[in-house]
C-alpha cells in the first residue's frame, strides 16, 4: 500500500469491479475520486462494511418519477423545489447517484398532468442544486413527444442548457408502438386516475392521430437535427417493427429505449444501439403492456441498460435479479447495466465502475430475504444518505 492520505476507507466488503467481483476486500476515496482498492486485509480506521455489497452508485437514463412528485394527485401541484428535493431523496436512498431527469417535452389540449412544465421542472432543479439541496448528480432528459404541435418551439427553449445530457423521440399515437392495441391504452388512461370516459377518449385520440399526421414528419426531422446540432445523444422509444428500427439508424439514435419486440432489439442490437428495458419489467418478470419481457431479451444477450422508469428501487432490485433469472449473465455484469454502460451511453466517462481515478460514487448494499437494502451512499466521496 502507498502513503496517500484516504479521507474513506470501507473494508470487509464484497465490491463490485466491472468485471469481477472481490469476495473480501477493500476501496479508499481521497479528494472525491477513489484512490486504492485492494483484497484481504485494509489499512487501519477502515470502516467495516460487515461483508455488504460495495458499488458503484446507480446511473439512470430514464425516470419520470419526479412527475409524481410534483403532481401526487390529479390537479394537484406541488412546490416544485419541494417536490425535486423529495425525489431526489428517493433515487438517493435507492442507490442512484446520477440521474437524468425525464421531462416531458410537450403540450396538449385538456391534457392535465405535467404536460407542457418541463421548464418549470428544470429550473427547480437547477435551483435546488445550486442551493446544495441534492444528494444526487442530476442531468436532463428531454422526452419529445414528436407529433406534437408546439415540441421544436419547447425543447428549442430547453436545449441549450448545459444538463442536457439526452433526448428522445416518442410517439404515442394510439395503435402504434407500446400501444398498438388500442384496448390497452385505454386501459393505461383509466388506471391512472383521470377518470376519462370513452367519449372522452375517443375525442383525445382522435386528436392525437390528427397531430400524428399533421406534425409528427416535419417535427422528427426538426427534432434530430437539434439534438445533432447541440451534440445531444439520441434515444428511440417503444420500436416495434423493421422501419421502426430503420427510422433508429437513420436518426443516429445511441439508446433504444423499451423496445416492445424481439425482432426489433435483434435489428437494433445488429445496428449497434444500445438497448435499454424497463427494471420493473425484470423484477415482476414481464412487460405491464403486454410486450416482450426484459429477461427474454437479457437471455438472448440483448439487454445493455436498465431503467428504473416508473419506480426508483426497482433498479437495484433488478440488477440483482439478473445472475438468478439468466444464469449466463454473472453479477459484475449485471451491475455493468446500471452503472458502466449507461455512463458511457451519455459521455460520463468519469464515473460507472470501482477503479482507481474514478469519482467515489459509491454505494453499500445489504441484502436480506432476496430484498437489498442500500446502508451508505457516497457521491464524490461524501456521505449522502
């Protein structure tokens, strides 16, 4: 061992490198990065991890879980700071140390909701990081739902912001994609809350297959130039078919998210983008819309990135999961799928792994009854929850 000074040092641990993992060994942060790791015995004043996990902190791509928070009931908004900061607490005490906040990027007529509040959002956040209120290191992820009349004009407004890390192009068009059954969309529409009527519904998505034909060409052009004109990366959601896949290329998407077929993530898998599912999806052991399932896509080597989505716990869980439901995919690499590979996908070279240099983005994990349990996080080398 050399003669650096380690602010940190947690022994006795199992600790999660990206390709292997270390039975009982050792990791000390200094000046925020992590500057030794070894096995067997640790310096003296180490602090014992009791044989827990140690991990590198969460990264997520994709939440829209901060939604929820600032609107926990139909027509009831909430502080926005307040409603960042109590999220934020929630990925924290999750394990996710780097998120990128899902904003939707979009208005709609009689649309209730967050819809056309992504601004809003995004200055909360930046107020409450810049007020030191965040445990997490936040970036944005600007959801465009492309057939919608005013999406250029709205994320034009966002996009030169400097926490843009990622965009998606979405279409939600009732029949297509995620929702080509109709019947399920409605289903989706009633079980959130809105008490929507099928006369209702059928006027609302009667106006989503106009804005479809009317905008939704002219918008996706628009869209993917910006994002390439700003250096943005790029995700595709929902691809179901072949020109679905196609449109994915051609767009020079990075991340395919939820692809809802097999034969999509094959072609995509084929084209070089990383596909990324739903964590829900893998810990209740399928998709809630009633496409292909996340393991089954895990089992023919076409899962990259999981996604918390709609639950912040579920990343951790499902990560976990893996090595049990396919065996071929060992724990290191499950891992990798939470931490590693979606920092790259979005240039955070700086953080995703335990190694020497990287940001001591840490996190401690016991698990019990199948269920783990996150003890101790660390963002840059500073106790956070």
């Amino acid at each position: 061992m050399t003669s650096i000074k380690h602010e940190t040092v947690i022994a006795n641990a199992r600790i999660v490198l990206a390709d292997r993992v270390i039975e009982r060994g050792w990791v000390a942060f200094a000046d925020g990065r992590i500057a030794e790791l070894g096995e067997g015995h640790a310096p003296a004043g180490s602090e014992d991890a009791a044989g827990d996990l140690i991990m590198p902190g969460l990264i997520e791509l994709h939440t829209d879980h901060l939604e929820a928070h600032y609107v926990p009931r139909p027509k009831v908004f909430w502080d926005p700071i307040a409603a960042v900061v109590s999220y934020d607490g929630q990925l924290a005490t999750s394990g996710i140390t780097t998120v990128l906040d899902s904003l939707r990027v979009w208005r709609e007529d009689g649309a209730e909701e967050v819809d056309g509040r992504a601004g809003v959002l995004a200055e909360a956040i930046t107020s409450a990081r810049e007020a030191n209120l965040l445990r997490a290191d936040h970036f944005l992820h600007l959801r465009c739902e492309i057939p919608m009349p005013s999406v250029v004009e709205e994320a034009r407004e966002l996009i030169g912001r400097p926490d843009v890390r990622l965009m998606s192009l979405m279409d939600h068009t009732p029949g297509q994609r995620q929702f080509r059954d109709e019947v399920k969309l409605r289903d989706y529409y009633r079980g959130k809350g809105a008490g929507m009527t099928d006369a209702e519904l059928d006027v609302l998505f009667a106006r989503r297959f106009t804005y479809q034909k009317t905008y939704a060409a002219t918008n996706m052009r628009a869209i993917v130039a910006l994002a390439q004109q700003y250096e943005i990366p790029l995700a595709s959601h929902d691809d179901t078919t072949e020109e679905n896949v196609a449109d994915a290329i051609s767009d020079r998407v990075s991340v395919a998210e939820f692809p809802t077929t097999i034969e999509a993530a094959r072609g995509l898998h084929q084209a070089g983008i990383g596909i990324l599912m739903g964590a829900p999806n893998v810990v209740r052991g399928g998709s809630h819309s009633g496409n292909i399932a996340a393991i089954d896509l895990a089992r023919e080597g076409l899962l990259d990135i999981l996604s918390s989505d709609y639950i912040p716990s579920s990343l951790l869980m499902a990560a976990l999961q893996l090595p049990e439901r396919v065996p071929a995919i060992d724990l290191a690499s499950a891992v990798r799928t939470v931490t590693k590979t979606p920092a790259e996908a979005v240039g955070l070279a700086d953080r995703g792994e335990i190694a020497v240099g990287k940001r001591a983005d840490v996190i401690r994990v016991h698990v019990a009854h199948n269920v783990p349990a996150v003890r101790s996080v660390w963002r840059e080398g500073q106790r956070v929850a």
